[in-house]
C-alpha cells in the first residue's frame, strides 16, 4: 500500500479533492500523479488524546485494504471521526465505501471541498 506523506501532497488534495463522508469515516481524493494510487490516515486531535487518534488510524488501516484502497489514479486522505476507534469492522468498512462513493458523486457534479 503506497501512503501520500508530504505536506505538498496533503495541501493538493484537500485543495482540490471531492470530499465525502458518513458518521464513521471522512474521504478526501484528488487525481493522483502518478498511475498507482495512494492513501493516508489521518485522526484529528478533536478525537481525542493519542491512543485515542492511534488506535483510529489504526482502524482505518486495517479496513482500508478491505475496502479497495487505495484506487488505481487516486490518491486518498482517510480520517477517522470520534466514532471510528469503537465500530465493528465491518461497519467502517461500509463506512468507507460508503464515503468513497459519496465523493466520487461530488466528483460527478463538479463539486469541489
């Protein structure tokens, strides 16, 4: 699994992603340069402390793989809500698919952030 790690990178997605989200989980995906995918976790500090925010990217983690990430000319900003550490697996699996699909809809539209 290849993972976006720059800031330049972070900055371009949020700057010109679709975004999309359900109560488990957030996505954020821009065009990726480059012909694999790529995905990041990220776990904002409203979550909690940092085994709080650890345990959640950790969550992501583990359902992303599930869920098809990362996609083929994508690269994807994951995060987790104050939900994602305590949901069943196969819940934020859902919950990803779910948000994925609702971004690729803003997509559609033309609806940017």
């Amino acid at each position: 699994m290849r993972i976006v790690k720059n800031k330049q990178d972070f900055d371009r997605i949020f700057h010109e992603g679709f975004r999309g989200g359900s109560h488990l989980s957030r996505v954020v995906w821009a065009p990726s340069r480059e012909a694999e995918g790529r995905v990041a976790f990220v776990a904002p500090k409203r979550i909690g402390n940092a085994v709080a925010r650890n345990r959640s990217k950790r969550v992501l983690r583990a359902c992303a793989a599930e869920a098809g990430f990362p996609e083929r000319g994508k690269d994807v900003v994951l995060m987790a809500t104050p939900h994602t550490k305590s949901a069943k697996h196969d819940d934020v699996v859902k919950s990803l698919r779910l948000s994925m699909r609702r971004a690729e809809d803003a997509a559609r539209k033309g609806d940017c952030k």
